[in-house]
C-alpha cells in the first residue's frame, strides 16, 4: 500500500508541479507531496509489520484529507505519522 501511496502522490507531484513544504499545507500538491516524503521516510525505516499496518492507515487517512482539501487535518495526521515512525 505503501508504493500505491507512493507512486500516486508522485504522479500528483508531476501533474502540478513541485510545493514547498510546510506544517500545514496550503494545496493539494503541497499536500500530496508531504505524504510522498513521510511514506518515503516509512519505508526508510524498517518498521515491524504492526507498525507498517499502522503507518499505512495514517498514510491513507492523511491522502484523504488532502484530496478533500482538509489541510490541518492533513498536518495533525502527519504529525501521528512522525511520531510512529519515530522520525
């Protein structure tokens, strides 16, 4: 799940262009691209499978929030998923 997020949030990045990053996104892309870079930072770690389960969840959660445009959402999720990946 975890390259489907991945290539899709690649894909979203192509397609708009690159963002700056931020706490807490200002569009779509800025969004999608935080996503990219924490799946990325996921999958750097060798995470236990319950672990993995959870940062997939949050993952998801957090692409949702970006494509409905609920930003802070977006930002809070990226926080739970820092802190299970003990980045």
């Amino acid at each position: 799940m975890i390259k489907r997020i991945i290539a899709a949030a690649a894909l979203a990045l192509t397609a708009a262009g690159a963002a700056i990053a931020a706490d807490e996104p200002k569009s779509t892309a800025d969004c999608m691209e935080q996503v990219f870079n924490q799946a990325t930072a996921a999958q750097d770690k060798k995470l236990s499978d319950a672990k993995s389960t959870e940062v997939e969840e949050l993952l998801a959660k957090m692409e949702d929030a970006c494509t409905s445009e609920k930003f802070a959402d977006a930002a809070k999720v990226s926080g739970e998923i820092t802190a299970a990946i003990g980045k």
